[in-house]
C-alpha cells in the first residue's frame, strides 16, 4: 500500500483537551489545521475521562497571590514561575471560552458557578462528565480542522533540527500515512503505563520517545509533583478522588483508623504525592490494606456526583458499591501506576528546542505548568496560536527527508514482519512489576531505583528488539510498550539524578536542598545514550523564592516525628518493626 500523504499549515497530533485547543486556536489564526489521534479525538486520553472537575482562578471572587504561591510551593519551586502568572492572567478566559463553546459547568439557579470543596484549599467548579470533550471535539471540526482517528503517529519527520510533520499508521488496517506540515504541535499527554484505572490507557509516553529520537530536549522526569493517583484496588473504576476527598470521604487502614491527618494538614484533601507518601508508610507499618470509607455520604451527596461522574458511579452501582444511593462498603483503595512525565522542555509560546515543534498539555515538561485540564487547555491554545503564526511566516515547499522517511517507514513496521517473537503484553506487565512497588518512585533509594533501572536495561536488550506483532492493533501496542519503556527509563534516570527529596521522597537524601538543587533536569540523546544535564532555575528573576540551605522533607519530618524513621547527620534510618526496605 502506498502511503496516505496530507499536507497542512499545523498537524496536531493528539486529541485530548490540549491538542483540541491548539487546533481551534491555529484554525481560529487562519491556519490549515489536521489532527491525528490514535483513538478519536475528544474521545481517548485522560481528557475525555476526567473526573468533572476544574481548578479555575476567578478574578474578583479570589486571592490571586495565594493561589499562586501555593502552587510555587506545591511545585518545590521548580515551576517556570513566568509562565504561572501568565497561566493565572488567562485561565478565567479560557474557562469563560469553553462555556461560549458549549461546555456545561454547573451553575446555581441564581447562576453563580457551583463550587466545591477538592484536594487542596482551593473551591473547584464542576462539569457533568463526557461533554466536555465532545463539545470541544466539535468546536474543532467547526472551524474546519481536518481530525484523522485511528492513526497512531510513531515518529517526528525532522531535518536539520526542523520539525516538518509526522508519520504513523492506521491501527485496523497498518496504512501508512505521512503528515507534511509547516508547524507541529504534539499534545500526546503522558502516560500512567497502562496500569489500573481507566482512561488513561491510549496515553503510554508517545510523545516523548518520538520527541527524544529527534533530538528534544526533555526535562522533569524526577520530580513528578503529580506522581500517583489513589483508585480502588480490585475494580478497575475510576476516576473521582478530588469529588470523593472534597465530600468527605476517609481513607482508613487495616486497623480502622483514619491515618491522614497525621501526615498532613488538610487529611484526605492533601496533594496526591502526600497520600502516595503517606500510604506507603502505612503499608511499611503492615497497616495495609487500605480503604476509602465513603459510607457515611448521604443519598444527596451521592446524586450530585452520579452528575458529575455518570460513568464511575454507574460502575459502582454495578459491583454493588453503591445501592440505593448510599456506598455500602469501605473500598480498598491503593496508589496507581506512575505517572510518567518526561515531557518536552518549553519556552514562553510552547516552543520546544527543535524548531517548528511545539508542545503543550502533559506532551510538555511538568515545569510549564500544564497539568490538569485548564493549564492543559491553556497551553494547547498557546501553542496552536504561535504554531499558526509560525507556518504563516513559512510558506513555500516542505523540506522532507526523503532517505530518513524510508528508515522511519521501516522502524514503524518492522514488528509486523517478525514471524515470532514476545508479545508486548509481557514488556507492559514486567514493567509495571517493576515501577509500581511503592518502594521504586515513591520512597526511592539510589540502590532500588538502580535495580529498576538494571531491569528496565534488561528488558532493552532481551525484549525490545524481538517485540512480534500479529496485526496492525498489536502493532500499535509494541509501538506503545516502546515509548512506556524510553518513559520508564527517563523517569528512573532522573530520578537517580536528582540527589533531595522534593515533591519525591529519597531515602538517602531526606532533605531538601535550596542550595544545590533549585534546578531542572533536562534529558536529551547524545551520541546514542541518554545524557542528563542540570538547567538552574531562574529563580532570581521570580517573584517566590525559597530559604535557602537544606531542610528535612515535610513527609519525613512526619515519619520521623511518628517514629518510624530516625534522622541524625543527614542520615536516615528505619526503626525496628518496619518492613525492611533494603
Ligand atoms: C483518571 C484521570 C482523571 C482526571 N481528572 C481530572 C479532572 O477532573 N480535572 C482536571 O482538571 N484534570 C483531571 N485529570 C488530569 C487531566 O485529565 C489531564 O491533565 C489532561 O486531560 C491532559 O490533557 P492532554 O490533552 O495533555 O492529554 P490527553 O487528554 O491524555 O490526550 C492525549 C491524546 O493523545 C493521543 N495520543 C497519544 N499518543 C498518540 C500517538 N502516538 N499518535 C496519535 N495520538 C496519540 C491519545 O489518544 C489522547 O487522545 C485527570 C487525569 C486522569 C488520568
């Protein structure tokens, strides 16, 4: 089959909310816009399966300094603090332009915004699941945006460190398609490994592997503010936690007892690292399992969320959670998969280090603040309006590499060709064996992240290569257990990097320290392996600035003050009746 050959101002290529943006953004600039997804647009990724809440500043109601020093100081202040405050200048904007496009959020009869208590301080606004994304889906074909579904993108066609589209492959039916365009923007999201909890799974670190073949340069794959969800352990139903805390609900240990308020302020409402922490620690006390106790929310309380999470409760009422509007028993509930965050290094307009490729939503580096649907909106409008702006000013022929297309056809296909080989499957759940032990990512240690790193270095060599692929579905998924594998590996490196605790854990560095580490850690290919560099953070032309010197990590001064750990000349030891860790 020859390959299918479109051409356009701005290729798009992902379709969740940051991607759905760029390309309404870039239509609305007067640009020729395709979108590829290897699902549907507005119908994969973790968009269109988020839990029904947003975190939206209002002008007027809110304290605009607060909420943007908490944010500073949730990111251990490795966020671009420029790009925040220009976040917080538009999001009200952009939240008022997803309702003029048709959005629901929920609003009073006297048609204030509903807010809601959630993780963290701040009121959330809500919106009934699933539209949302459909309205954003049809904004885009509105505008003109030609969307192509089911076409999974395996790499960037790049030339001389210009980016001039894309290529990737029908998933039913392997038809190659290449994608000539004259700016770029990749909105792939990130990836949790495919691990429990729905929604997330066509999202496996795609953008990153293509980003980094080409010559990217990544950045943040240590620090993981976001490093865990919380979802039930033997259901795969999800999401919900910010609606499940904001309400109330509890989360108890095997002895009964409700353990969060030892670790944190705001208990349950804690940001999602703290609870990965905090049930971690429980765990090493043997005080798993652990449960979500929602059984004391009233029948009204449980109406309003079946609005705003029709599908997870509609999944609860199935397995007999919820009856007659009541949960009629604890949960157990346990961390997800990681997050997986090696995202693209970005400047003011989401432009990466390769030129005519931008990047935004979670496809750009955790420290250009693109987390959570609005910062992911707000980034993919950026980026849609400055990649319009840049085919504008590049009109004329597309340069294609003709010779590097044939080897990128090749790379795309070979694992069809392979007669015999291991299934991907066995490459996902190794992986996922490997990373979701809360002793990896979440209490890391230089020796436990160093066997990680040895297994995911074996998978490389023993597996990798041989990946077979029975059809062109199963080649879609070798393509992703590849991209989760480069993922795995930027995530572990880095994190063997970064010598603190931060928003992480480490072990053997418990403290965190403002004088050497304030900085960011970029990742880029170099001579056939991954090269890790230091960037300082600005932070002397920010607003916020941290104390400076070493200070005990917030969770470890916790477990130190419990009693489970003793910290004495920098160093850290377990007390007696701790399950061992090393
Ligand atoms: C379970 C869950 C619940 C959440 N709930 C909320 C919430 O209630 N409120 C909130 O603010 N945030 C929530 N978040 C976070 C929020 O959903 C994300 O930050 C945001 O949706 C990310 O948007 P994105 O566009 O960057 O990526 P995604 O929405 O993940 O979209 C990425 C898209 O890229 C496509 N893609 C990937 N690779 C390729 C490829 N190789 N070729 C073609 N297409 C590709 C995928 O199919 C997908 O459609 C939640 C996250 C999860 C996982």
């Amino acid at each position: 089959m020859e390959p299918i050959t479109l051409k356009s101002d701005v290729l798009v290529i992902g379709g969740g909310i940051a991607g759905t943006y760029a390309a309404i953004k870039a239509a609305e600039n007067g640009a020729g816009v395709v979108q590829v997804d290897k699902g549907r647009v507005g119908k994969s990724g973790c968009s269109a399966f988020a839990a029904g809440v947003m975190f939206v500043y209002i002008p007027g109601e809110d304290d605009l300094d607060d909420w943007f020093a908490a944010e500073v100081r949730h990111r251990g202040y490795l966020v671009q603090q420029d790009r925040l405050q220009s976040y917080f200048q538009r999001i009200y904007d952009i939240f008022r332009e997803m309702e003029c496009f048709g959005v629901r959020f929920l609003r009073t009869p006297d048609g204030r915004l509903e807010r809601d208590k959630g993780r963290g301080r701040f009121p959330l606004i809500k919106f009934p699941g699933l539209q949302l994304m459909e309205v954003m889906a049809k904004t885009a074909a509105a505008r003109g945006v030609r969307q192509v579904n089911r076409v999974m993108v395996t790499d960037l066609l790049v030339h001389d460190r210009k980016v001039a589209g894309a290529m990737g492959f029908e998933v039913r039916t392997g038809q190659l398609h290449i994608f000539e365009a004259r700016a770029t923007v990749l909105a792939t999201g990130s990836t949790q490994y495919k691990g429990l909890s729905p929604g997330h799974r066509d999202c496996t670190g795609d953008g990153y592997a293509m980003a980094y073949r080409a010559g990217a340069v990544l950045s943040g794959a240590d620090a993981n503010d976001i490093a865990y969800n919380a979802f039930p352990a033997r259901y795969d139903i999800g999401p919900g936690m910010n609606m499940f805390v904001g309400q109330g609900g509890r989360l108890v240990n095997s002895r009964g007892e409700r353990f969060m308020p030892k670790y944190h302020p705001l208990a349950e409402r804690a940001p999602l690292n703290t609870l990965a922490q905090a049930m971690a620690l429980e765990a090493m006390q043997d005080h798993a399992p652990i449960y979500m106790d929602m059984t004391h929310f009233t029948p009204q309380q449980v109406a309003e969320m079946k609005v705003v999470l029709p599908l997870v409760m509609e999944m609860y009422e199935k397995a007999g959670i919820i009856s007659r509007d009541k949960f009629v028993k604890p949960i157990e509930w346990m961390i997800t998969a990681p997050y997986g965050r090696a995202g693209l290094r970005t400047g003011k307009d989401q432009e990466t280090s390769l030129e005519g490729l931008y990047a935004c939503g979670e496809a750009a580096a955790m420290q250009s603040f693109a987390s959570g649907l609005p910062a992911c909106a707000a980034s993919g409008a950026a980026a849609g309006t400055a990649a319009a702006q840049f085919a504008s000013h590049h009109p004329g022929d597309i340069p294609v590499d003709q010779t590097r297309l044939k080897d990128l056809q090749h790379f795309a296909l070979a694992p069809l060709h392979r007669k015999t080989g291991p299934e991907p499957d066995h490459l996902i759940l190794s992986l996922l064996e490997t990373l979701v032990p809360c002793d990896v990512l979440v209490i890391r240690h230089r020796e436990r992240l160093k066997m990680a790193l040895a297994a995911v270095e074996d998978l490389k060599d023993t597996c990798a290569p041989y990946l077979a692929a029975y059809d062109p579905h199963y080649l879609k998924t070798v393509h992703e257990s590849l991209n989760m594998l480069f993922t795995a590996e930027c995530q572990l490196r880095s994190a063997l990097f970064r010598e603190e605790s931060r928003m992480a854990m480490r072990e053997d560095f418990p403290f965190t320290d403002n004088d050497n580490w304030l900085q960011w850690i970029n990742v880029q290919a170099e001579n056939g392996r991954m090269a890790l560099t230091k960037e300082k953070v600005p932070i002397e032309d920010y607003k916020l600035r941290p104390e400076r010197g070493k200070m005990l990590h917030r969770t470890w001064e916790t477990a130190q003050k419990l009693g489970l750990v003793t910290i004495r000349d920098g160093t850290l030891t377990w007390n007696a009746g701790l399950t061992q860790r090393q």
